[in-house]
C-alpha cells in the first residue's frame, strides 16, 4: 500500500510497504533525514564532507535540519528546516515568532546581524565554557518542538535518521526526539572524540560538562543501528565503549587522471588549507619560524593560510611573518585551483598534549582533497594522532613527528625539488588506493539499504 497523501507523494516522492516492512524497489526513493549543527554548505566541513558522500548517490532524497544561522549552499539536499536560539529566544518572549522554519529557495533563512556576527566570532575565539552552557540553557527551556517541525518531519517521512555525533545536549536530544518520532533506523557519524575520558583540562567544569554531555550521547548510540567512525584507532576504541561494531567512512574522490605539476614556483609555495583551531596554528607558526631561518639569505619558500577560523591578536601575532602569508578566506569552489597553484599542501597539528588529546582520533578530511591534488604533502604532528598515523603507514607524505624535525624536513624538501614530485606521486597514489568515492558510496548505499530492509 502507499504511504502519505497525494500532496506528500508528489512533494517529497512515495515509497511502499509489504507485510508490514518496508521494501526498497528499484527505482523508489530512500529519503534520507540529516541532523546537523551547521547549515549543509559547502564551504563548511561538515557541508564539504556530505556533500562528498552523497553527491550523484542514485535514488536518495536528503532533508536536513540544522540548528544555527547560516544559508545552506548545497545542490544535494531536497529540503530545509532550520532552528537557531535566537528563533528560540523570540518565541520565548512571543508565541507567535516561529521556533523553526523550512528553508527555500528564497533564502528565508536566519542570519546573524553585524553586531551578533561580533558577538558569536568572540565566543568562537575565547571558548569559554558559559558560552557553550548559555546556549544549552537557551535550547533546554526554548519550545523547538514545534508543529512546523513535526509537519516537516511528518511530510518527509524518512527511512533513515543520519546523525552526525557531537558533543551537544540539545543535538543528542533532536535525535532522540525525531528517532522516538518515527521509529526509523538511526545512523550515527563520529569523527572526533567526543566521548572517552581521555583529555586534558584543569578545570573541574570541563568534565562536569563532559560527564553530562557523555550520557546524552551514550543514550544516542545505544538507540542507533549502525556507528561510522572516521579512523581506525575511534574504530577500535568506540567499538570497545559502546559494544557494537564501527565502521570506518572518509571522503573520496574520483582520481580518475593526476594533474602533476612539472614546474614549481620560486619561491616553492606551501599551501594550507583548513582549519586552524585546536592548536594547528602554533604548528604553522612553527613552519613559519624555520622558513624565516632556510630564508635569511634570501626568500626560497613561502606558507600561505586560507581559513575561516577566526584569529585573536595572539594567532596573528605569531603568524606575522616575511615567510607567512595569511589570506582571506575563498568559497570552496576555489579551492581546488589553490591547490592546483601549490608545489606542496600542508597538513599539521598541535604538539600540545590538550590539543593533542582533542585529534587523536581524527582524520583530517582535507587530506582527500590533498592527494586528489597530486601535490607533496608535508605533515607536522605527534606520531601518535589518527591522521599522521595513516600518513606514515600509507607513506603518503613527508612528515616531522616532532618540533626539531620540522626544518629538517622543511630543508629536505626546498633542496630537493625530487622529493616534491616523488611525494605528488605517493599522495596520488594512496589516494587512488584508499579513497575511491565509487567504492565508499558503494559501501555506504549497501550498509543504507540493508538498514532499510531490516525494518
């Protein structure tokens, strides 16, 4: 029998039961509910790495539901709806604003004004805990379960709950509700720790807030059919904390024909390309103090950051430098053709034991786009963090493991113009090797579909 009225089925596309169970047939729709924090936009990670995942994926239709300001930019996503605290705050003082609306085409989406714009850039920099609890508190006594959230949830009517893990109450508790709501199998994506105990902080609010946060997620996990983690040491550890099974999901791409560079700039040009919180840009900083010591005598190499991280005075302090430059940030769109320019990408984390304890499980999806570029990889990092083990064990960069052995390496590259083309091939090749997007989407289409059939 049909599922949904005439109107649903000619909006959001129709599905069919048999038995009591749904059966996915050729040619019918998974519709797909995505719950995120971020708008899905491409120039955002989040949005980047979906985006990756599902493009030109057969038979899928996504809605997301995001819970800050932002437009979604995206050409993969159906539909739109969208719940941010200051919609909570105004319907709080005044039933009649929206909690939430859907977003179209129009672009009716919440956006922050200049001086909010000020205000949440400070909070993004200085990272104090009663930014984090002001906003849980807005979120736990705000009204976000709104009818126009059960319409849009009702009239998408999903076969499958994606949820990517973070370490907020209000998102574990979106989850939960729209999981209660419609009894659908639920997929959750972890790829950072935001659960272990094992971090670093002297301050006996961080793991009171760590304790509570650690409950809604385990609540979270318990209620879902199948956890991705984004490395093989999350793999192996998450498997052990939640007693089911993980699999591991990371960007892709095609490779089908490497574009390698045969002439390199003078000066070799460094590129990175990301995001420059949890310490990476005292490692920059770092790469920056030894091309001033290889450039004294004259200018052979040069860094340059794109970033949408926000800088304090202290970041741009220590990146201020006649080997640094720092640029402004470019839409994704761009970045390809940043990364053509370059003669070597860069890749780095903080030496720092916080910081290092906060990555230790990450896979750096950049560096996807990294090998995709066929461009030398230079990695600074700890041995010890999920992303520069998979570098060594793929050897598909030059790495320094530790603070001295970075202008060692940066020596052993700018003198050896062999080694920037030898590691462009390496990169290639382990991309090509390991990141197929033809094979993850293959995966993730038959893990999806064999959720969907189980029901």
């Amino acid at each position: 029998m049909k599922v949904g009225c005439s109107l649903i089925d000619g909006l959001w596309g129709t599905k069919e039961q048999s038995g009591g169970g749904l059966v996915v047939q050729k040619g019918a729709l998974m519709r797909i509910i995505v719950l995120s924090n971020n708008p899905w936009s491409n120039n955002n990670s989040f949005g980047n790495t979906f985006s990756n995942l599902f493009q030109g994926m057969p038979d899928i239709k996504i809605a997301n539901i995001y819970c800050k300001h932002g437009i979604p930019q995206n050409h993969i996503v159906d539909h739109h709806f969208q719940i941010t605290e200051k919609m909570l705050i105004k319907n709080y003082l005044a039933r009649k604003n929206l909690s939430g609306r859907e977003i179209f085409q129009d672009c009716n989406a919440e956006r922050l004004e200049h001086k909010e714009r000020i205000i949440v850039d400070y909070a993004r920099k200085k990272r104090w805990m009663i930014f984090f609890w002001l906003r849980e508190i807005i979120w736990a006594f705000g009204r976000w379960k709104s009818p126009e959230l059960i319409s849009f949830i009702t009239r998408f009517n999903p076969d499958i709950i994606f949820k990517p893990l973070y370490s907020s109450v209000y998102m574990s508790k979106i989850a939960l509700f729209v999981k209660g709501y419609t009894r659908k199998p639920m997929v959750c994506y972890a790829t950072d720790d935001v659960y272990t105990w094992h971090q670093f902080s002297l301050s006996p609010l961080y793991w009171i807030d760590r304790l509570i946060k650690r409950k809604f997620i385990r609540d979270v996990v318990k209620q879902c059919e199948m956890l991705y983690v984004i490395s093989d040491a999350q793999k192996e550890e998450y498997g052990k904390c939640f007693g089911k099974p993980c699999k591991i999901l990371t960007k892709g791409a095609e490779f089908d024909r490497p574009l390698y560079k045969s002439c390199l700039n003078d000066p070799l040009k460094f590129v990175f390309t990301g995001n420059v919180s949890a310490g990476r840009w005292k490692s920059l900083a770092l790469i920056g103090d030894s091309l001033e010591k290889i450039n004294k005598n004259g200018i052979r190499a040069i860094l340059y950051i794109f970033t949408e991280t926000p800088f304090s005075k202290k970041m741009l302090h220590r990146l201020q430098s006649r080997s640094i430059r720092v640029m402004n940030p470019v839409p994704a769109r761009e970045i390809q053709s940043i990364h053509a320019d370059a003669d070597v990408l860069v890749h780095v984390e903080s030496f720092s034991l916080k910081d290092r304890l906060v990555v230790r499980h990450s896979f750096s999806t950049k560096l996807v786009d990294y090998f995709h570029a066929a461009r030398c990889v230079f990695a600074v990092a700890p041995p010890d963090v999920a992303s520069m083990c998979y570098l060594l064990k793929n050897d598909s960069a030059v790495v320094a493991t530790s603070e001295h052995d970075v202008i060692i390496q940066l020596r052993h590259i700018i003198e050896n113009p062999k080694v920037v083309h030898q590691y462009a091939r390496k990169a290639w090749s382990c991309g090509k090797k390991n990141h197929l997007i033809k094979n993850i989407q293959k995966c993730l289409r038959e893990d999806l579909n064999n959720l969907v059939m189980k029901e």
